[in-house]
C-alpha cells in the first residue's frame, strides 16, 4: 500500500518525467514538502521613494515584505515591538496583521488609503511621499496565501521575519530578486502577472529558509528542523507519509531509545511525533480535496483511514470544518490573523 500511494503522492519531490527517466531526488527536504501547500497570490509590487516625516499605517489584510534599498525605515508590527531596517533588509509580515513602516518611532502613522491616493502612481507603481529628494526607497509588495493548511504552517512563523544584510549589503539573491520584481511590475509584458507571482513565491520561500537556518528559538516543526536527530524522522515522515510509522521506526530513524525520541520530539516541536503525522496526512487530505479535486471518500482512503466517519470526525476536529467544505475553502492571510 505504501508504494503506490508514495508514487501517486501529489506533491512528490519527482515529476513524472524525472521517473520516466530513472532519476529521482535522494532525500526528502522538509521545508519544501511543507511550503509546497502554501501558494502564493502576488498582488502588487510598488517602488517607495520617502521623505522624511513619513509614516505609512496598513491595516489587516494581505500579507507584505519590504526590501530597503537606500536610507532606513522602523517596521512597527500591531503586536510585538519595532524594528529598524536599513538598506539591504529584508522584512516579511507573513500572518497580514496590520502594521505600520515609519521614519521614526514616534511619527504618527496615515492609513495607506489615504496616502495611495495622493501619492501612488499607477502606471508607474511607485509612491512618492514627502519632499523631492527621499531619504528612503523600499521596494513593497503584498500578496496573499492561499491553502487550507495555512494556520498550521505559519504558526510556527513570528509576526516579523527580519532578513538583516550583510556586512557587504543586501545578499545577492535577495538584490536580484528585487531587481526583477521591479522589472516586471513595470513593464507589464505578456505573463508578467504569472513572472510577479512566481518572484513573490520564490522571494518568500527564499527568506524563510535564510531566517530559518539563522535562529535558535524556533517552535513548531521549524524547532524540529534545527535538531540533526529530529530533522532526520521528520524528513523520514514527509518522504514517506502514508507509511505505517510507529514510534520505534521513528526513534530508529533519529538513532535514539524510544523514550528519549518520543520525550525530545514532543519537547521540541510542542506535540507527540505520531499527533504530527497524523496532522499532516489530514493536511495533504484537504489540499487534496481543495486543489486536486478529490472527493471525501477518496481523500480518507489516500491518507489511511477506514472509514469516512473517521475521517470525517478528525478532519474537523484539526480544521474545524467539514472535509466536503474543503473544496470552497480559501484561506488566507487575514483568516490567520483572526
């Protein structure tokens, strides 16, 4: 049963092809298996050129990410305290909250509609506000989730993920990432709203994998991912998640007893290593059912269940909904941040 559920599996790391062709990936990557169910709607991407007193408010919403390219700017989220960025960092507000860019601390902050409609350019995508000679220039966006398994994933995200530069400016990834979004956000070139999407998807990922390999207070699966041992089994969950694990196979994997895998991987990641698999077989499930059409039946099949009762009872116990609304579910930001 394993075998054949592994190669129907829809977010294999191999493409049909790599398979036609005998060549498929050696290890599974956990961050990509879990960012593949979450999907990225780009909205916009805009230039901000700022003088000095500016202060901008954006309400809950969208989520957004502001790349400094000149000058400095205080990120000040609704929640939690400010941050300085200067030139070459990254900032990334992935749950949509609300939250306000200012010059200074204790600049008063106007609401982005009422700024937008003074001060944006439409067909250019840029927003002067202040004098004619900015002391800031961002490069903005926002942009929306889409996925039912989105409050599971970015919950293991802060409010702020802060992509500092380096001691020789914005890394290069990062430089030229921008650089692209700008490009073809104004020239709106045939496919450039598909080429927006796509930088926005890779921007994201590309700043949380940074973030991630850079801090030691993690929680969630991200907190699993920085221990060698437990990274191990939960590499081995998502490479082969319909497999019927048992502590022991997992703890085998980590090369620990039993008692110790089961008490760390708990510690750590904040649930019982069998709770998380089984929260992620009913995470495939609904993506399943909302992006690849599968009807109920077949979805509590796919993921292990015997009966549809059965699924249907931990399905909406994990989402709070039923599996047959999954199909006209769509979650984003703002729903996260609820």
């Amino acid at each position: 049963m394993t075998g054949h559920i592994r190669e129907a599996q829809f977010h294999a790391h191999e493409s049909e092809s790599g398979h036609a062709y005998g060549m498929t990936a050696s290890r599974s990557d956990v961050l990509s298996e879990v960012l593949t169910l979450i999907r990225l709607r780009g909205e916009l991407v805009y230039t901000a050129h700022l003088c000095a007193p500016w202060g901008i408010r954006f309400t809950p919403g969208p989520a957004h990410f502001h790349f400094v390219e000149e000058g400095d700017a205080w990120v000040v989220p609704l929640e939690g305290e400010a941050i300085r960025v200067n030139a070459g960092d990254l900032v990334l507000l992935p749950h949509g909250r609300g939250h306000c860019i200012v010059d200074a601390p204790d600049t008063p902050a106007e609401a982005i509609e009422a700024v937008a409609s003074r001060c944006f350019n439409r067909d250019a995508l840029t927003m002067h506000v202040g004098g004619a000679k900015p002391s800031s220039r961002l490069v903005c966006g926002f942009f929306g989730f889409e996925g039912s398994s989105l409050p599971v994933i970015t919950s293991a995200l802060p409010a702020v993920v802060h992509i500092p530069r380096s001691d020789i400016g914005a890394p290069p990834w990062l430089a030229a990432i921008s650089q692209f979004l700008v490009e073809e956000a104004r020239v709106p070139d045939p496919g450039s709203s598909l080429m927006i999407s796509r930088l926005v998807d890779l921007l994201v990922i590309r700043a949380l994998r940074s973030w991630a390999s850079t801090q030691t207070r993690r929680t969630g699966w991200l907190a699993g991912l920085g221990d060698e041992r437990l990274s191990r089994s939960l590499s081995a969950m998502h490479a082969d998640p319909f497999r019927r694990w048992t502590v022991n196979d997992l703890a085998e994997v980590a090369l620990m007893s039993r008692s110790t895998f089961a008490q760390r991987f708990a510690a750590t990641v904040g649930e019982p290593p069998l709770h998380y698999l089984a929260r992620w077989r009913l995470t495939i499930a609904a993506d399943l059912m909302r992006s690849g059409g599968m009807k109920v039946t077949e979805a509590a099949q796919r993921v292990g269940y015997a009966s549809d009762a059965a699924f249907s009872r931990a399905f909406k116990a994990h989402f709070g909904y039923a599996p047959s609304e999954a199909r006209s579910r769509r979650v984003v930001a703002d729903d996260v941040g609820a």
